[in-house]
C-alpha cells in the first residue's frame, strides 16, 4: 500500500492543491489526514470538500474542536481564536456536521492517526519531546503512529523489546527516504509528516509524508506553491495578519 501523509492543512487552498496535483503524477492507494484541516487560512469550504472527494481518513484537530465548541476559544492564542471564530461563521451545516464526526483516532491498516498524544489525545498535546513520542509508541497497537500539531516533521522509531529509542530523524536530508518497517513487536514509528498549509521549520513549501508499506520506505516532501495568493485572501477576509506573514517564513 502507498499513503499519502497530511495534516496541519489550516485552510490553505493554495498549499493544498500544490500538494495534491503533486501526488496525482503518482500512485496513492489511500490517504491520510492527522487534523486541523481548517483555522488560520481563507478557504476552509474548499478544503474540507477536497478531503472528502479524496475520501481521506481523518482525525479531528484542535482546530475543529475549537470550532465545535468542545474545546474553549481561550485555550487558543488571540490570531488562532480570531480564525476559529471567522471559520465558524463561514461554514455551513453540513460541513460542521462532517467536523462534528470526525474521531479523535483512527486506524487504517497498519496506520495509526491522531493530531497530538495518542496517550492523550484529548488534551492536543505538542509532541515535541522524546518521552512524549516513547509514551505514544508504547500506547499504539500499529507499527506506524502518525501525528501532528507541531507543524514540524520528524520521524521516531521505538525499540519495543528495549523500550527506548532508535532512531530520531528530523534533518530534511534524514527525511528524504527512511527505511521502515518489521513488526509493532520489535519497533515501532511515530511520525510528524509537517505541515501542509503552514510550515512552522523554517521552510515555507508545503509538506507531506509518503508511506510505502511494501517497500518499507517513508519520505517527506516539500512542495512550492503560490504563497502571495494565500496571503492575499486572508488579508481579503480580514484575518490577522500575522497568519499572512508567517506563510512567507515558515515559521
């Protein structure tokens, strides 16, 4: 099976087509999304529609929930409250309905999804540190846990007899192809395939993770796209104007 990797969308149409007509020029069995389809960006309409055509399994954000109401707006930082109230505003019944249904984790074959901790899912943790990634490979039943939240890629392989780590990859030339693969018994994989729609390492380009199950290969790839289009809609909408200028910076 070959999986397409996303997450961290944030209602970037620009970033999210780049990316998709990058994958049509190859062969993806099923995709993927760790949340946060919307917040942040302009088109958050279109983006969930292109998540559904793609039938993607997906896992609910904090994002989504904070447009729910099942998480409070002052959990969030002034810009990224802002965005959640104007992207409640702009969707309409049904799309809330198919946010409304999204699961906090979902597993698809050898696949895991969850936006933040798989220990604590419900808490949107930043997994950010080597425990934390530990505690979410032991509490996986999958040989891949794919997360997000962070914005930033990385890969952690868990050593399941040892109980330790492996391996932690998160140089963009340690990225561009991993082995992976064995048994959950043996080791095990948490995985930040970066961000799609806002970047936060540094590099503006839109990123995903590609997974090769029979070839027991994972890579991450960044993807240029129209950066000055996405800018230019959210000024249009009146959104902060932080959530434009970051896009430029990837940070």
């Amino acid at each position: 099976m070959r999986y397409a990797i996303l997450s961290d969308i944030h209602s970037n149409l620009e970033a999210l087509t780049a990316v998709l007509d990058e994958l049509t020029t190859q062969r993806i069995d099923r995709y993927l999304c760790v949340g946060d389809l919307i917040g942040y960006g302009a088109n958050p309409q279109e983006c969930l529609a292109r998540l559904q055509e793609l039938e993607a399994v997906t896992v609910a954000g904090n994002h989504e929930w904070g447009c729910l109401g099942k998480l409070t707006l002052q959990w969030f930082n002034d810009a990224a409250r802002q965005a959640i109230e104007w992207t409640r505003d702009h969707l309409g019944f049904t799309e809330l309905d198919y946010l409304r249904r999204l699961p906090l984790i979902a597993t698809e074959d050898s696949c895991t999804l969850v936006h933040g901790t798989l220990h604590h899912p419900e808490r949107f943790e930043y997994l950010m540190e080597v425990a934390q990634a530990a505690d979410s490979a032991k509490a996986c039943r999958t040989l891949y846990c794919f997360v997000g939240h962070t914005h930033v890629p990385f890969v952690f392989e868990y050593d399941t007899a040892r109980r330790g780590l492996r391996r932690l990859l998160s140089r963009p030339k340690e990225l561009e192809n991993v082995s992976v693969g064995g048994s959950p018994a043996e080791r095990r994989y948490v995985v930040n395939p970066g961000s799609v729609g806002q970047p936060r390492d540094g590099d503006p380009r839109a990123c995903y993770a590609l997974l090769d199950t029979d070839a027991q290969q994972l890579s991450v790839h960044r993807v240029p796209y129209d950066v000055q289009a996405a800018q230019r809609k959210i000024r249009e909408a009146e959104l902060p104007e932080l959530l434009a200028e970051r896009l430029a910076v990837g940070r």
